[in-house]
C-alpha cells in the first residue's frame, strides 16, 4: 500500500513539473545605445526580429519547394546565403528586373514568374521592410520613422500573405507550398510567423505615432502644471 501511495506521488510531481521553455534574453550593453532613444531602440529591435524572421520564412519555404532554391545556388544554405546577402547589401535581384519595394514583391507573386520564386518572395519582403524604414535596419537619436509608412509595411505583408495562400499559377497550382493543412496533420508554423512580423511592425507603427503625441502632451503638462510643481521654501 505505501509503494502504491509513494508511486502516485511520484507520477504528480512528474505531472506537476515545469516544462523549460527557454527565458527571455537582452542584447550585451553597447556604446551605440548612447545614442538611441526607447522608440529607437524599439524599432531597431524588431527591425532585427523581422529580418530573422524572413531568414526563418525563407527556410520553411525552401524546405517545402526545394525546385527553388537549386535556380539559384547548390545548397539551400548558400541560396539563403545569397538572398540575405543581396537583400541587405541592397543589390539588384536579376530575376525582379530591376524592380525594387512593392514592385518587387507583386512580380515575386505573379503567376508568369519563373525565377527562384522563394527567394525573390523573401527578398522583394525584406526590401519593402527596409524602405518603410527608411533604409536603415539600426536607429539613432538623429533617425525618424514615418509611422505610416510603417503601418502600410504590416498591411502589404497581410496582402503578401494572403495573395500566396490563394493564388495559383498557370498551372493551377499554388504560387508555392507553405502553410500544410490535412486529415493527419496541421503545420500553420508559416502564417504564425508572418503574424509575427506583422505584429511587430504595427507596435513600431503605433509606438512611434504614440510618441509624437505624449511629446505634446509632455510640452502641455509642463506649461499648464510647472508653475504649481514648484518646491515651496522650507526657512
């Protein structure tokens, strides 16, 4: 009876054991965060999550259409290599034509497209990300973002997301296998990340219009308040 009760113990405090889940880590302490405010160091970090995300995107795509990346280099990880490298570096995609942004990404999603379809997708994504950002993936104190133009880069990545869960090429297949849904099966780990992203952009964008306005309302509260916060003599 009591290696019974010991046994049933045993199994709750398995049971009731914590699942590590990993904690959340901060970047080590550098100079150059003398010189960013709290929205730019926001933005600059999610700036540095959304580009790890694409890298993240851009696998699960290859993994799952591996015709594309061999139209652009001999491994999966050098074509990722690749399109990180010409993303950043802001160099011309040949497949895109030259196109750049918003123009890059609708010939990326277009039926008739024959190139690397996964990489000029992540890298017309990650040029559209850097252009509402004014080109810059760190931000200073010396730095502004348009809020807006921020706000319109989540919303072109909802559109994106969408035109490639439904479009379909000349073949009347989809423009590439991401999201997989089945009887046996569900791996929605595409459009969780997408979700990330957009959700990241849209706390830059809210951030930033959010700072403008309680700067005005800091300016309001000092003129209408100063005069009645003053320390009254003591001798």
């Amino acid at each position: 009876m009591r290696c019974a009760w010991g046994l049933a113990l045993l199994m709750v405090g398995c049971a009731s054991a914590p699942t590590p889940h990993g904690k959340v880590q901060g970047d080590a302490f550098s100079m150059q965060e003398m010189l960013q405010s709290d929205s730019n160091r926001i933005a600059t970090l999610a700036m540095q999550e959304n580009l790890d995300s694409l890298m993240r995107l851009m696998d699960k795509l290859y993994q799952r259409n591996p015709a594309e990346w061999r139209k652009t280099a001999a491994s999966r990880e050098a074509a990722m290599a690749h399109v990180r490298s010409a993303m950043l570096g802001k160099q011309v995609w040949p497949a895109l034509q030259a196109h750049r942004d918003v123009m890059a990404l609708s010939k990326a999603l277009s039926p008739d497209f024959a190139g690397d379809r996964v990489g000029a997708f992540i890298y017309a994504m990650g040029d559209m990300l850097l252009t509402s950002h004014g080109g810059k993936t760190s931000f200073t104190l010396v730095d502004s973002l348009n809020p807006q133009h921020v706000y319109n880069a989540a919303r072109n990545v909802e559109i994106a997301n969408w035109v490639l869960n439904h479009r379909k090429n000349a073949q009347g297949q989809p423009l590439l296998l991401s999201n997989h849904i089945s009887a046996q099966e569900r791996n929605l780990s595409f459009e969780r990340e997408m979700g990330k992203v957009i959700a990241r952009l849209d706390l830059v964008a809210s951030f930033g219009t959010e700072r403008v306005r309680r700067s005005a309302i800091g300016l309001g509260q000092s003129l209408v308040g100063g005069p009645l916060l003053q320390f009254l003599p003591v001798r």
